[in-house]
C-alpha cells in the first residue's frame, strides 16, 4: 500500500503551490481517471471544480481499486476553496479525510496573508514550517490547477509549488507538441524540503507526460498521464 500512495503521489502532483499566469474563464471540470501501475488496475481519481468570477471550488476523490484495492481499501478525499487573482490561485480553506482501512484521519489548512495555518501542526526534523511556506498551495488547488480544462493558450503552461502541511514540492509542465490528435507535455514532479533523507536520496526528480485532446466546444483536457516511476510506469487514464 505504501508503493500505492508513492506512485498516485508522483502521478497526480500531486499535484499544489504558486500557479503560473493563466488567462482564467469561468467553466468547470468534472474528470474521471483510472490509474493503472505495470499494467494492473490499481485506482480511481475524481476531481471537480469550478471557477465563478474570482472564485474556484474544487474537490476529489483518490482510492485503491482492481487488485490493489483486495488487498486493502484505502479512500483519501479532500476539497479547497479560494480566490482567483492575478492569474494565479490564492487557496483560503483546504480539506482533507483519509480512510487507509486500519485508521481514519483529517486535516485542514486556511490561509492568512498567504501563509497556510495547518491543524495540530507538529514540528520536526524533517518538517518544513508552513509560516516560511507563504504563495503555496493546497494538495487540492495543485490537482485542480493541473488537471481543470483549459484553453489553447494554457495548455502545458504549469509551474506550481505545493504545500501539504509538512512538505514542499513543486510540479512543471513545458514544451507542448502534436502527438497524434492529441497535445503531449512534458512533466516533472520535485521534492523540494520536508522528505525523509531516505526519500530524497531514493529520489527527488521524477519526470511524466501528460496529454490534452481537444473539446467539442474548442477547449483543452487532460485525457492521459504517464510517469515514469521507481516501480515501473503508472498510467492514468480519463474515463
């Protein structure tokens, strides 16, 4: 179970952190994935999210599945809400629940001037302060600013840091190219601070793809994500 929330880790961000300038319309996005690793049925991963004038709401869902999910159940949801200003995201309230089968938990953070105010906040050796964390954003906030529809100007314009309560990392897509019908991107997932030194010296740079089609009403989507990860590639692909 833990290579299960490592490789979803990588593959969805995990998305969160300061988004790049976008040109943000009012619309919403309502997507379903299912995440695959070697090639077994491993998850699902729901986002949904709107934005209203300078205002965005987004939730999700991530849970174990297919032969992953025999083994243990494990359910993590969580959702934000916040501000849209100058083109990037101003998160104000984030939440989340995890379900791993043997324990239930929650957290949540809100946001002061920028700076994130966690819950039962626990300092420690490795644990990155979230008053130094000031223009980051939410796990959820990150997922939806990576995976919300976009126009033909912002496809694989990202390049975001993402606090989570204890750790700093950052997510960049770049370089847009035809490939096929389809728009691929070129990816990258960082740990920056707050890993075990075991987890940064196993590894800090994990590279993806990500790909876009076109919509019916002219927009673009995420249809696919593929990482490149330590136990072989995870797919995600859009229901």
């Amino acid at each position: 179970m833990k290579t299960f929330l490592k490789v979803l880790g990588v593959c969805t961000l995990p998305l969160s952190m300061t988004a790049a300038p976008m040109a943000m319309a009012d619309g919403a996005t309502n997507a379903r994935f299912s995440v695959s690793i070697r090639g077994l049925t491993a998850g699902s991963l729901t986002i949904k999210g709107e934005e209203n004038g300078k205002a965005y709401n987004a939730s999700g869902v991530l849970q174990s599945g297919g032969l992953v999910g025999l083994v243990a159940k494990v359910k993590y949801s969580a959702s934000a809400s916040g501000q849209v200003n100058g083109g990037g995201f101003s998160p104000t309230r984030y939440d989340e629940q995890a379900d791993t089968g043997k324990r239930k938990s929650s957290a949540s953070m809100s946001y002061k001037g920028g700076i994130p105010l966690v819950s039962d906040f626990e300092p420690g050796p490795n644990v990155v302060h979230p008053s130094t964390q000031k223009g980051t954003v939410d796990p959820m906030t990150a997922l939806y600013a990576a995976f919300r529809d976009v126009n033909q100007d912002e496809v694989c314009k990202l390049d975001v840091k993402m606090f989570d309560g204890k750790r700093r990392s950052q997510v960049k897509l770049a370089t847009p190219r035809a490939d096929g019908d389809k728009i691929k991107c070129d990816g990258e997932y960082r740990r920056l601070a707050g890993f075990s030194a075991e987890d940064m010296a196993e590894k800090t740079r994990f590279p993806f793809n990500l790909y876009y089609s076109k919509t019916g009403d002219g927009r673009y989507r995420v249809e696919k994500v593929v990482t490149h990860t330590l136990y072989g590639n995870a797919v995600m692909k859009r229901k």
